[in-house]
C-alpha cells in the first residue's frame, strides 16, 4: 500500500465533510426537512450496515453500554450537526461546532481520566476565547445565543463524547460502531418526528426522495468510510490536522458559493478555535488512554 494513499482517501473524506451542507440545502430545498432528512439518510446507510453489525455480534455482545452510549452520542451529534447546517450559516455553524478541543479536554480528564498538561488548556482556552467572540463576546451576556448556535454547539460536544467511547470501546469493531451511531440518528431523528417537532415531508417528490439517497450511498457513506480508513491507517496527530481540512473546505465553498461573509470579530473568533484545533492535532501522545473500557 502506498505510504501517501491514506492521505489521499482522508484528505478527500475530509473535503466531501467540508462540503456536506451543499447536497444538505439542495435536499431541504427539495421540500424534505433537517430531521426527516437525516432520518432517511442515516436510516439508509444503517439498514446498508445490518449485516455487518449482525455478523459481528459476538465481538460487541459483551460492550451492550458502550453501544447504547454510540448509539446516544453519535446518533445525537450527526443529528445535531446536519440539523444546523441546514437552517443555519454554514461558516458559524463549522467553527462553533469545532471547540472539539474544549470537550475533548474536558472529557478526557473528567470521564477517561486522562492527564492535561499545559498546551491542552491552552488549546481549550483558545478555544472557549474564540466561540466567545463569534458569539458577540460581551454583548451576547445580555441575551442567549441563537437556537441554531446552541445546537451548532451540541452537535460539536456530543461528537466529542462519542470520540472518548469510540476510543474507550477498542474492542468494539468500527464497523459496528459505526452502524450502531447511524441507527441512533433513525432512532433519535424518528422520535422526534413522532412528538411533532417537524412535519413529515408528505408534499416531497420522488426526485427529493432519489436525491437523499443518493446523497447516502454516494456522499455520506463514502465520507464516513473513508474518513474512518484513513485515521485507522495513519498517525493520529497527522490525521487531526488532516482532519482539520474539513473547516477550511466549509468556509472557502460557504463564502465562494453561499455569498457568506464574517465580520472582524467572528474571523478572529475561527482564526483562535483553529489555532485550538491545530495544538490537539499536534499531539501525538498515545499513552494518555487509561484501561476504562465499557
């Protein structure tokens, strides 16, 4: 296998993320809605997935809570996360979503019991001082964050939980990891559906229906795939900042294609949550996971 092939396949994993919100807003212009629409994209790929997962059972039957925790966690932020790039802006909605470094942090040393040093403060500290400012810094201590921030927010910690039980659970096959997280986005996004959060896309045609499962099979599928390939083929700092890609891909495609723009405070904002990210990709420590297991 070529040394440079995991790059290459993690490196366009990473775009296909980065510009995910595309074939998101054309779908949710079709007449299909952010929960119905995960609902049946993630509903796809996880019915894809069953066999997998089923013929896997005997190596996950001994991890039930560690899958019920996936299942949680992981289906909550892929929920979370496309809910709030379809009904918000794709640049704010990336970076608040990006204080990773903050939960990571924190869930590692509060869950996992991982050591902290110096530089992973200063990365939560950068981090925390940069969604400050994009959340209008002093200003925004008169009144809460938007909705679709709070949520841009969640989507961004809930993906960091599921991270330490994806680490904690390494006897658990990806695969089955990741199959048990799609059926957590049906399950949760169908739930929601139920209570009447939102409507059910009755007035959608077969071209949204078409559309959203192709976006499944050909997008979402093959940047989850490869995504997860190229991090298991590669240090992990090295993936991180490869990682990273997926940020700067949303911004550059947002502002070229979306005619978005961010004031002054907000690029300083990113520029201090990137620098966060850049120092956690920057480690290449692998001894700070203690023996929990779940």
């Amino acid at each position: 296998m070529s040394s440079h092939l995991p790059v290459v396949v993690l490196l366009g994993a990473s775009v296909l993320w980065g510009l995910t919100w595309l074939p998101l807003k054309q779908i949710n212009g079709m007449g299909i809605d952010g929960i119905a629409l995960t609902m049946g994209a993630y509903g796809i790929l996880a019915l894809l997935l069953t066999p997998l997962l089923m013929a896997q059972f005997s190596q996950w039957r001994q991890h039930k809570r560690a899958m019920a925790m996936i299942l949680l966690f992981g289906g909550g932020a892929n929920l979370a996360f496309t809910y709030a790039l379809i009904n918000g802006e794709v640049i704010r909605v990336m970076v608040l979503f990006y204080l990773l470094p903050v939960w990571g942090v924190l869930g590692g040393k509060f869950f996992l019991r991982e050591g902290v040093d110096l530089w992973r403060w200063l990365g939560a500290a950068l981090a925390v001082t940069g969604a400050f400012v994009i959340l209008g810094g002093f200003d925004a201590l008169g009144g809460a964050p938007s909705w679709i921030d709070l949520i841009a927010l969640l989507s961004g910690l809930l993906f960091a939980m599921n991270n330490l039980v994806f680490r904690a659970a390494a006897e658990v096959p990806v695969g089955s990891k990741i199959t048990v997280m799609f059926y957590g986005c049906l399950i949760l996004a169908g739930a929601l559906l139920g209570l009447g959060v939102e409507q059910l896309p009755y007035d959608a045609d077969a071209d949204a229906w078409l559309a959203l499962a192709a976006y499944a099979v050909l997008w979402l599928l093959l940047a989850n795939i490869g995504s997860q390939w190229g991090v298991s083929h590669m240090e992990a700092g090295r993936s991180s900042i490869i990682i990273i890609m997926e940020l700067i891909t949303a911004v550059i495609s947002a502002t070229l294609i979306a005619g978005e723009r961010m004031d002054a405070m907000e690029m300083i904002g990113g520029v201090l949550i990137l620098a966060a990210a850049l120092i956690e990709a920057l480690r290449t420590k692998e001894d700070d996971l203690p023996e929990t297991t779940f």
